[in-house]
C-alpha cells in the first residue's frame, strides 16, 4: 500500500529532470539573441526630448532609443521592427549580418516608417533571424512613445497654517510614473518672484508627502508659503506646479500653507479710552504674555499673561483721552507688536480736529493668505482682501512716520479726536460731523470709496484738510460685508484725488530746497525754504484754485494748499515730514499755520 505514491513521486521527479534537459539541449541547439536586449531609455520623447540623467545617472538622450544585444549561437542575417500594441509594424530600423558573440546597436529616433512622429503609446521591438525563419518580440521589454508633458497638481495642503514644527504639513497630489519627483516648498511674501526654499524627494506614485516645517534643519520663518511639485516623466519630459511663477490668480487652490508662531488681529476701529480692547492673538494654542505701552513711550501701563494660549485678550485702554497705544505680544521666542487705537469719550470728545489712521492701508499692505493659496492676498498685488485678520509683521510699514505726528501732538498738549479710515467710512466711532478740521496722518495708499466724497463735502463746506504722506489717495477700495467679515478691493485709481489735485511721482531731492513758490493763502508766513527732505511728490491743485505752493522748482510742488468751496486742503507731499516735526523748525511752523485753519 506504501510502494506506489513513491513510485509514482519517483517518476514525476525523473519527467522534470528529463524535461529541464531537453529545454537546456533546445537551448543551446538553436541560434537565440542574448545580452539582456532592452530598450534604452525605455521611454522617449522624439520631438522635444532632453539629454539628463537615467536612473542609474548616466546622462542620456530621452530624444531616441537603442537596442544592443548579441546572437549566442550563430551567425546571421537579422531584422530589427519596431511594432505597435496590435502586432503591426511602425518602423524598420535595422537590416544586417551579425556575427555571433558580438554586440550591435539598432537606434529608434520614435518616427514611422513615413517619418512621422509616432503617436503616444506603447512599443516593442521584434527581432527577426532569416536563417533560423523565426521571430522575436521583446513584449516584456516595452518602449514609450511621450510627448505630452506632464501635468503634476498639488491637490491639497493640510493644514493650512502650522506652527511650531512637531505639527507637520500633509501633501496630497496627483500621482504619477515620474521618473524623478520633487515637493518644492515657495517663499512667496517677500519681494519680486518667490524663492524656492526646499525640495523634498518623492516617491510619485504615492500621492501624498509630508512636509516638517523645517528648512535646511531649523523651523521656517514666520511667513506665507507655497506647495510646488516639480517632476520629469518616463521621457524625462519636465512638468511643473504652479506652471508659472508667480502664479496667475485662483490656478493654486489649496496649496498655501502659513507658518505662524504669533501674530494678533486689533480693532479696525478707535477704542474709547477707558473701555476693553479685545485683540484677538494666535499663538497656536501656546501661552503667552502682553504689555501695553502708550505707542512711542517706554513705560509699561499694564501687563499680563495668558496661560492657555486664549484666542481673545481683553485689554482695558487708560482713561487718558485720544491716543495710539502698542500691545506687545511674546510666546517662547516670539514676538510682535500691534497698534490700538483710542478715541477720546466725555469732555475730551469735544476737540475740534479728527486725526484719521490709515487702517485700510495698514491692512492692504499686510501679507495674509487669505485663500490658502499660497499666495499673501494685499490690494498691493490687486486683490479683494479680509479686513479681518491679524498683522502678519506687528506694525504696518509707515507706522513710526503716523505716530511721529501723534507724539508731536501729545508733547505739545494739542487736543485731538482718534479715528481710523475703515471705523469712518463703515459709521463707527467719531464721525466728520462736529469738527473743524480732519488730518489724515500718514499715507493713505487706499481710500475707502465711500470716504472720498464725505470728505470732500467737509472740506467744501468749510473745512480744512491736512494730508501727510507721500503715495497717498491715489487709489480706493470699495468695502464690502461677507459671510467671512468685511472685505476690501479690489483697488481701482483715484485720479483726480477727492479734492482735485493730481498727483506725481514720488523723486529724489537730492536735498535741494523746498522753496516757496507762492502764498495766495497766507500760509507760509516768514518761512521760504524746507530743508532736509530727499525724496518729494508733485501735488498739483486743481486749475484755478487759489493756492499756496511750496516745492524744488516751478511747476513741482510738493506743499499744496488751495481753496476748495468754503474751505481748505493741505497736502504734504515730502517724505518724512512728520517725523521731521521733532527737530525741523520749518515744519513746526507749517503745522502750527495749518493747525490754526483746523480749529476754526
């Protein structure tokens, strides 16, 4: 019962034996081609390819394809095809006598038998042997046909704004067969185009990829970033996301990601003096602790800490009338520093000049990605933007030059009412109604739409406007609601400004004089010259208004006051006029005959 399954494993063990005999026999009889035949590249582009690095990183030409092997047995006469997935022959590319144990090469450039270029597609080589009458298909070693390039897309950032690293970024893209693949990490809020910061090797065939947070080993800076893919095919064809840098607007969906340690969002509108300010500060859920300073002054006037990291901070303003105030900010080693402004309440409410901060401007400047398209949304760039959102640097460019004006006013014991351009133009806190004057301190790049005439009905109705800084109502946004808070923009040109003057470019002085080219207004005084500005703006008043003009030449004022209606408008147009208030003479004395018309 035992003996017949051995006898039966026996002979099965002597059928195999015999039969790998047979095929080494076959083998070695017949004439077979050797020397592991494979196209090389397996994949090329014929109309475009380039010569780069294969996967082994010899430098090769993805242009055409070579095939190199041997005959093993005998010598012979071959043919070399080039055939397509249903058997039928594309393209000759070889007819010779080899000789048996020596190599040759056969080249596909990628045309047909009539030069055209071979339509995308798979490919195989067939070998045929006249003396042997056979053929071979080399079906497992298929070429590529590519001449469409690649097109990778980062599909999707998560999340969009990370801090500290430990909380890494996940990439989802598109996957592919790429032959390299590279995740490219933009810088894109900074000046000119962004900057590539690092790339991260991929495998692209998975579809995701997993960012640290880290740039050659330390945390990326604070800032606003954009997820790239960079790829080559089979065909060593390039294929990039974003095709272009920087980007048209709305072809990045998702691919923005915003590194932020700290940052805090103030009040678009004044603060009455003596109430709660509530600033809301991002500290990615870290604590962190606040000081408030009157803005310009050293001493501390409260102080405190948020152990939890709590999104809002309720900070009482002192009880000390109109003013701008600082609200520093620390988290770890972080820090920033944002304005808050105060509005006068009871008697002190009373004054008879309302300064106006540019707080659109300080926002249209600030570099937010507010899309998570990796791109900073600023009506600088064109965009529409959120008014809401935290100040991405702490003080806005121009602030020092806005509160030099407000610091001259404070020594000196000047009253004044606090307001902002957005808190005026959306009805909130002190209104034009109830004053003589309005100054808007600094450069009001954007002016609120709805501002423009407001302001110009005041002026006609007598009263006076002063307006410092340079750049200044050459542009305006429309405000807008939505469900996601106000917005801004996009902007549009201002030209004339409100009042009908036209504005120039801002030029170098070269420290040339200011001089008095004419006083119909009686402004001037004694004064003939303003020294000490390097760089000015031509305002010119409109036609026939009588004026007052100050400027390097005729025909180029960069001091215009003229008469509109029943009242007046001063534009400064020197750059550092404010901040010059602490020791330039001339210019104490021009605010002081211009702060006289205010308060009439």
């Amino acid at each position: 019962m035992t003996r017949l399954p051995v006898a039966v494993f026996a002979t099965l063990v002597a059928a195999t034996v015999g039969a790998f005999f047979v095929t080494q026999h076959l083998k070695v009889k017949n004439p077979l081609i050797n020397g592991s035949p494979r196209p090389d590249p397996p994949a090329i582009n014929p109309v475009a390819g380039r010569v780069c690095r294969d996967l082994v990183g010899r430098r090769v030409s993805f242009k055409r394809t070579k095939l190199n092997f041997f005959l093993q047995s005998r010598s012979d006469n071959v043919g070399v095809y080039v055939v397509d997935s249903d058997g039928d022959i594309v393209d000759a590319i070889g007819s010779r006598y080899m000789l048996v144990n020596r190599r040759y090469t056969f080249t596909w450039n990628g045309h047909e038998t009539d030069g055209q270029v071979a339509p995308d597609g798979t490919y195989y080589f067939r070998i045929a042997l006249q003396a042997e009458n056979r053929t071979f298909e080399l079906t497992d070693q298929p070429v590529r046909v590519i001449t469409t390039l690649p097109r990778p897309d980062v599909e999707r950032v998560s999340p969009d704004v990370v801090g500290p690293p430990g909380h890494p970024v996940t990439i989802r893209y598109r996957p592919g067969r790429f032959h390299n693949a590279d995740i490219v990490i933009y810088r894109t809020d900074v000046r000119g185009k962004p900057v590539k910061v690092k790339a991260i090797g991929i495998n692209g065939r998975r579809g995701t990829a997993v960012w640290d947070g880290l740039i050659r080993g330390r945390p990326a800076p604070a800032g606003t970033y954009l997820v790239g893919l960079d790829v080559t095919d089979q065909a060593c064809n390039p294929g990039r996301f974003p095709v272009v840098l920087p980007p048209p607007a709305g072809s990045t969906p998702h691919a923005g990601v915003t590194v932020r340690y700290l940052a805090a969002q103030p009040p678009l509108a004044p603060v009455t003096a003596g109430a709660e300010a509530s600033v809301l500060v991002d500290s990615r859920r870290r604590p962190y602790t606040w000081k408030l300073f009157r803005a310009g002054a050293p001493k501390v006037l409260a102080r405190g800490r948020s152990i939890q990291g709590a999104y809002t901070l309720h900070v009482r303003i002192p009880a000390n009338g109109a003013g701008l105030y600082a609200l520093s900010l620390r988290s770890g080693s972080h820090r920033t520093v944002v304005p808050i402004a105060a509005a006068a309440g009871g008697r002190r409410a009373a004054a008879r000049v309302l300064v106006v901060l540019p707080a659109l401007t300080w926002q249209g400047a600030n570099p937010v990605d507010d899309l998570g398209d990796g791109l900073p949304d600023t009506l600088s760039a064109g965009d529409q933007i959120r008014l809401a959102r935290p100040l991405a640097d702490g003080l806005p460019p121009g602030f020092d030059e806005e509160l030099a004006l407000l610091t001259y006013l404070d020594r000196h014991r000047i009253a004044y009412q606090l307001t902002t351009d957005v808190a005026l133009a959306e009805g909130a806190g002190p209104a034009l109604s109830g004053h003589t004057g309005v100054v808007l301190d600094g450069s009001l790049v954007w002016l609120p739409s709805n501002l423009g005439a407001p302001l110009r009905a005041f002026a006609q109705d007598g009263g006076t406007v002063l307006s410092l800084g340079t750049g200044s109502l050459q542009a305006q946004a429309r405000l807008s609601p939505s469900a996601a808070g106000p917005t801004a923009g996009p902007p549009r040109p201002l030209v004339p400004d409100p009042f009908g003057a036209r504005h120039g470019s801002l030029l170098k002085t070269a420290g040339a004089l200011i001089t008095v080219l004419g006083d119909r207004l009686g402004l001037f005084g004694a004064t003939i010259a303003f020294p000490g500005y390097f760089a000015a703006q031509t305002i010119s008043p409109p036609n026939g208004a009588p004026a007052s003009l100050a400027g390097i030449g005729a025909g180029a004022p960069s001091i215009t006051a003229f008469r509109l209606g029943r009242g007046t408008v001063v534009e400064v147009g020197l750059q550092g006029f404010a901040s010059g208030l602490a020791h330039n003479v001339d210019a104490q004395e021009l605010l002081r005959a211009v702060w006289r018309r205010l308060v009439r």
